[in-house]
C-alpha cells in the first residue's frame, strides 16, 4: 500500500473512499464532519440516521468505522470514525491509531483501492498535529500488508500548511526506517 500526501479540501479529494473525522452522533458538525456532510448532501445524514436507528443507538464508539454511500462527493463511500479528544494527562494514542485501523479494514471490505483520510482528532479535538500525523502515518504504514491485497494508496489530504509540513516529517521518518 502507497502512502502519499495531497494537501487541500479533502471533500474534493478523488478517491473510492474519504474517511470522515466524524462525532459520535454520526449526524454532522463541525469541521471535516461539517464539510463532508455539507458538500455530500442529504443521502450521507439520511444512512447516518438509519446507522443510528439501528446498530448505532447509541453513536458510534471511538476508533470504530462504519461506512455510508458519499452521496454529491468525488468518492464512492465514506468511513466514518470517531477520533478521542486529545488530554494531557491521559494517553488515548490507542484509540486514535485504532481510528485508521479500523477505517482501512472496512475500506478493504468495501473493496475501496484508494482512502483518503483527514488529520483525525488534530482539529477541534486539540490533538497536537506532528503527533496526530505520526500515528496516522505509523498505522496505515503498519496495516499495508493486512488491507494493501485490496487498498492500494492512503491518501493523507493535510489542511494548511502546518498540518502538510507535519505529515510529510512523518511520512519521511517512516520511508527511513
């Protein structure tokens, strides 16, 4: 599986699968989950409402992964996951690594070559960005031989500089090593 960075608005990013940094809800908000709801029209909220209805009563759990049809977006499904909230005094690396597991192993079930994914956590969620890059990169580094048989390409789609200079340190450390 071929890691790459394509920095910009990942909800116009081509690609058979965007990975939303999704609340538990499932039902919008803001940010990524604002912006993918918002340009992916109706058809994403009303699976997310009959995810609720179902499976979902209760939301969705951290570093879980379901997918919905991407409605008005350049992708054939979206991965919705919900990231931890960054604290200080508590190590939640797990749970945000487990987010890009998960997102990936239902990529590879859907069949999807190509996911694009969000910093998740790194934004109104407060987690630091060269760390949130460095799990990111890590994991779906760690994954390419469990889902890379179906997901051909991780697409990391940074928003602002800052968040690009941080996921390609990261990716550079990996590509080292």
């Amino acid at each position: 599986m071929k890691l790459t960075i394509a920095p910009g608005d990942i909800t116009q990013t081509r690609a058979d699968a965007i990975v939303n940094a999704a609340n538990s809800t499932l039902l919008g908000g803001g940010g990524v989950d604002g912006a993918i709801h918002r340009r992916g029209g109706k058809t994403i909220l009303a699976e997310c409402k009959e995810l609720r209805a179902g499976k979902y009563k209760d939301g969705l759990p951290q570093g879980q992964a379901v997918a919905t049809t991407a409605g008005d977006l350049p992708a054939r499904w979206v991965i919705h996951t919900v990231g931890p909230v960054w604290a200080k005094t508590k190590d939640k690396s797990d749970i945000l690594a487990s987010c890009y597991r998960e997102s990936l192993r239902v990529a590879r079930e859907l069949g999807a070559a190509t996911v694009a994914f969000p910093a998740i956590s790194a934004g109104v969620y407060g987690w630091p960005m060269d760390d949130a890059a460095r799990i990111a990169v890590e994991t779906c580094h760690a994954m390419a031989e469990e889902v890379g048989d179906v997901v051909e390409e991780a697409i990391f789609v940074p928003f602002g500089e800052r968040a690009e200079n941080a996921f390609r340190a990261a990716l550079a450390e990996v590509e080292r090593h």
